[in-house]
C-alpha cells in the first residue's frame, strides 16, 4: 500500500506496516457498532509507530538528530530540533527564525492556510537554518507540493514536471547550506520518495453503493450511522463492518456488493494481507475487514451521496492517485544518495522502501536491528 505517513514510517524502521503499525496519516479511531470511523491526525508518534527508528537510534547514540516536516513525529521525543508540518512559535526553530527574519509572525501564523509551495519555501528555509546553525548529524527533509501538485493535475502533465523542477530547486538550496556551513565534505544526500502516482479517469464511490443497499445512512454529504462503511486511499479502498457481531452474517453480501463494481481489481481478506505488508485487524485495530483494490485508471472516493456508483473524474475528485499496491510497478519512486560514504555511479536496480532506513543508519555508523530492509552495500563504500 503506497501512502504518505505509512511510507513514511517505512522509511525510517525498515518494516512494513504490518509491523509498524501506521495504516493512514494519523490513527483510524472506531467509534462504536454503529458510527463510522474517524481519522485523528495528529496522534503522538509513541501511539502510532509499533518500533524503533532510525532516528531513536541515532538520538540514543548520542547523534544530532532534527527534521522537517517529517510525519508522523508529533512529541517523538527523540529530536534535537524540529519545524514540523503544523510549526509553533513557541518552538525553537520558529523562535530562531522570527529572530533571524526567515520567517515573520503573520506568515507563521497562517502557515497551515497557505499553499503547499508557500509551504515547502518555509520548509526549505527551515533545513536551511538547521543544517548552518545546528550542523546535524541527521536531517529528515520532506516536501509537499510534488504530492499536491500530481494529485491535483497527474503525473506525467507540465504543472507534475514543474512541481519537481521546484522541488529540484529547494533541493538545490539545502545543498549550498551544507556547503556554506563547511560541511560537503562530511555530508550525505539520500534523496527518494514515499510513493509514486498514476492517473484516473474513473472514480468507484463504494460508499454509494453501500447507501443504496441500506447499510449506510447519511445526513446531507456526512454518513450519519451503518453497517459497513469504506475508507477509501486512492488506489484502493478498506471495507469495515464496525459492529463484529454482523460480520460473518455481512461478509457474502459485501464481496458481492463490491466485488461487482466497475473498476474493482480485487477484494483481500485477512488472512492474505501479510503478503501486502499490512496487519490483520486482530494485530491492529485500525485495519479493515476487506482491503480492495482499483484497477488501472480507476481510484476511490469516499463520498456518499449520489446515483452512481462509478462516474468519470468530477471537479470534486482529483485524477492524481497513490495507495496501489505496492507491487504496481507505475507507483516506483526513485532513490539517489551522493556524498560521504556513497560509492560514485553505483547502478542499484531496484530497492525496497523497508532498504533505506538500515541504508542511513550505516552511513551513521549504526545497526538496525530486527528489520525487513537491508543495508544497500552496493552503494556504499566500504568503512
């Protein structure tokens, strides 16, 4: 399953999220036997993430660690210094910038307004002050507007390449800080993705078709109690049954139900989803009962209201989409590392999500133990 904040964790353990517990970008809370599901965002990353990361590791070793915007890390605890996706004037970063003029009062103020390119300057100018005014030894870097941008227009369209000319930019900017700070010779650039994107020309709305089989009901767009509802991911969709009492009673009707949708591609049930990574919902409560997934040049919406089950793209729905599976090879990313320790014009072939944290940890001269990744020695030199 390609999505943010779970790639994300990925990233940094080296497990999957069958391990690591984040299924969303925040925690999928139940809400009782007849209510839907409710996503809060802002979990502390001691309840989301199951294990240890690169950067508990690095902080436990004594390590300068730092990030920004980097999710999910909120209170994590094992940061020296952070501008995260939500910054706070009353952090030091923020009260480092307002002092230095990088960033002013009004402009922090109303950040989270702002667009997702405002956004990634501030981000920049953020790593930027760290690496010159606090020399980490590990910097966790994330930008957004790639991912807004490919959402809102594709992959592949001129506003999807510009995005990462910015983004190339930003890039660029962090990498004169290394230099000005006098740290090029010593520093390493792991650059890469969480996910990749495909496009869509058709939209499945499961939770129409659960409506009109009356096992959800709505007031106005927000589904009100049901049955069964769906979470949808782009690419794919999980399918609850919140009350457990109905499900064996629910099951054949929902596999019917979904599975005769245009543009379903295949319905998971439990015991296959430690082959997609994922946990059951016995192993983790935020999991669904069905995990379904869309076929090529279709993706889910969540909406509820409506006649059709399955439309073309509308103004509400972006064509731009991740959370296929991860064995989709469109949804490849890339991953580029440079610098210190980094064997010149190695060629990697293909790699793993779960390769790149024990890949940082050894370029910090640690071990992860317990992971799923491995250490990418093809591209490093020998210590």
């Amino acid at each position: 399953m390609l999505f943010r904040s779970p790639n994300h964790t990925t990233l940094v353990t080296g497990v999957t999220p069958a391990r690591h517990g984040v299924l969303f970008n925040g925690m999928m809370l139940r809400q009782g036997s007849t209510a839907p599901l409710k996503l809060e965002p802002w979990k502390d990353k001691a309840e989301l993430v199951r294990v240890p990361t690169v950067y508990d590791l690095a902080f436990k070793a004594g390590l300068k660690t730092t990030h920004v915007d980097w999710i999910p890390t909120t209170n994590a605890g094992t940061f020296h210094f952070e501008f995260g996706e939500r910054p706070n004037a009353a952090n030091p970063i923020e009260r480092e910038m307002l002092a230095s003029g990088a960033i002013t009062a009004t402009e922090l103020k109303e950040f989270n307004t702002r667009n997702p390119a405002w956004r990634d300057v501030f981000w920049t100018r953020a790593g930027i002050h760290i690496v010159k005014e606090h020399k980490p030894n590990l910097l966790l870097f994330h930008l957004l507007n790639t991912d807004a941008i490919n959402h809102r227009f594709g992959p592949g369209t001129w506003a999807s390449a510009s995005a990462f000319a910015f983004a190339d930019t930003c890039v660029r900017d962090l990498f004169e800080a290394v230099r000005a700070a006098g740290l090029a010779d010593k520093a390493t650039f792991v650059i890469t993705t969480d996910h990749g994107f495909k496009s869509a020309k058709r939209i499945i709305r499961p939770n129409v078709a659960l409506r009109q089989a009356g096992l959800l009901r709505v007031q106005g767009p927000a589904i009100t109690t049901c049955d069964a509802v769906a979470n949808t991911l782009g690419g794919s969709a999980m399918i609850y049954v919140p009350d457990k009492t109905k499900l064996a009673t629910l099951t054949p009707k929902l596999k019917d139900l979904i599975g005769k949708l245009e543009g379903v591609a295949r319905i998971y049930e439990p015991a296959e989803y430690a082959s997609l990574g994922l946990p059951t919902p016995a192993q983790n409560d935020q999991m669904a009962d069905f995990f379904v997934v869309a076929k090529d040049g279709y993706a889910f919406t969540h909406q509820p209201t409506g006649d059709d089950t399955v439309t073309d793209v509308t103004p509400e729905v972006y064509p731009g989409h991740h959370g296929y599976l991860a064995s989709d090879a469109q949804l490849n990313g890339m991953f580029v590392a440079w610098g210190h320790g980094v064997k010149r014009g190695a060629q990697l072939g293909a790699i793993r999500n779960v390769d790149v944290a024990p890949t940082v940890a050894a370029l910090l001269g640690l071990k992860m133990e317990n992971i799923e990744g491995r250490v990418l020695t093809e591209a490093l030199l020998a210590r």
